[in-house]
C-alpha cells in the first residue's frame, strides 16, 4: 500500500493476555540520505515481554521513494540541451541505458544494463497521463545485468526493450534527461525528487516552471513510458 505524506500514522499497543507478547507498532518517517532516492517510509515492529520487560525489535523496512514527472518530444535537441546547460552550470553527464521490461500484474518490471558491468532492477507505477504525474518506485543495483536478465526472462518474460543515450542534467532538486531513444527519436523528462515536507502539487509546479524555463510547450507532452511508445509503433507497422 502507497502510504501518502498526508495520511496519519496511528500507532497502538496490542495485548491479549499476560501469557502473550505485547506488540507495540511504531510508524516513522525517514529519509534516504541520497536525494536521488527522495522520500522513504519505514515501518517498524516492536515485541515487548510481559514477563522481563526485555523488547526484540523485527524491523521491516518498504522504501518507496517517489517524484514528479514529465515527459516530451523535442524538436530540437541542441537548443534543449543549451537551456539545460545554462540552468544547471554544466554541459551533462553521457549515461547509456539498454532497459529490458518483464511482464509483471502491476506497475512496470525493468532491468537497466548501464554497460558497463553495472545496473538496477527497478519496479515503478504512475499514471499513463501527460503532464507532471507522480511515480512511486523501488531499485535494487546488479553488477551482473546479463544473468538477472536470463533468470528474469525465463521467470516472467520479456515484454521489450529499450535502448537509448541520456544526457543528465541537475538542475535544483530536478533531473533533466535528453534522450535520444532508439527507434523513438528525441525526448526530454523531467524528475523532480521529493522531499518530505513537498506535496504532489509543490512537485507538479516545479516541474511545470521548469518546464517553461526549457521551452517545452505543453503540447510536445506524451503519455506513457518509452517501451509503451514502441509497443504501439510496432502495433500501427
């Protein structure tokens, strides 16, 4: 369950009989100390002994980091990637990405090979709409791509694959991406990374405000993660 910043933490003492443990549930909120990573939410469990009064902590942590996004075509990549340099004081930082997505019941599955013997397993869910959208996710790093790839593939199956070259840049709490995407063409994404004092709407007008800044007009806006983009080109063919 996505738990929202607006939602109460209700925290109680359970107690059945003397015979048996007291559970105490304690619900806090921390933060990832790398910003990439945004809010995170921790909840923790606590058994207490009636008898000694001695406590065993089983601490389970979800961490579900999440932020803003926007997504659009761009016409003309230099001059997006001039904006950016001035807004961020930097020319970017070259990434090359080949994501393989798996079939999954919700959300999206992904395997990022950086090729270079590194990359991240990553599970996100957002609304397929255009404009900022909030994405929830969860990333776990490999430093063996190609064999998660093999036994991911074998379990669940390989929806597609995306291959594309990221120029990143930093801009505030924002990473800017220029992709140039294979089979695609050109695009742009905006990730505003949440603090957890933000609302949705604080990371929307970020996003939005960026957005102008860049000269990104709302109608170059698209729905949808870049493999929805293929699947669909590959079903009009």
């Amino acid at each position: 369950m996505w738990l929202s910043r607006h939602s109460a933490l209700i925290c109680g003492q359970f107690l059945n009989s003397s015979r048996l443990p007291r559970c105490v549930f304690s619900c806090s909120l921390t933060t990832n100390a790398f910003p990439l990573f945004g809010e995170t939410f921790a909840a923790k469990l606590s058994t207490v002994s009636e008898t000694d009064g001695s406590k065993s902590i089983n601490t389970e942590e979800r961490i579900m980091p999440s932020n803003v996004e926007i997504k659009a075509k761009v016409c003309d990549p230099s001059k997006f990637a001039e904006k950016a340099a001035e807004l961020s004081q930097s020319e970017g930082t070259i990434i090359r990405q080949h994501d393989t997505f798996f079939y999954c019941k919700q959300g999206r599955l992904k395997l990022r090979d950086f090729m270079n013997n590194s990359g991240q397993l990553i599970f996100y869910e957002r609304p397929d709409t255009d404009g900022p959208k909030l994405s929830r996710y969860s990333i776990s790093p490999t430093n063996d791509p190609p064999s998660l790839r093999d036994v991911l593939s074998d379990a669940l199956g390989v929806k597609g694959e995306v291959k594309k070259e990221r120029r990143l840049f930093l801009i505030g709490q924002t990473r800017v991406h220029l992709d140039t995407v294979e089979g695609l063409g050109n695009f742009m994404e905006l990730e505003v990374v949440m603090r957890p004092e933000q609302t949705v709407e604080e990371g929307q007008q970020i996003a939005e405000d960026l957005m102008e800044k860049l000269g990104v007009p709302k109608e170059s806006l698209v729905t949808g993660a870049y493999m929805d983009l293929i699947l669909q080109g590959q079903k009009e063919t």
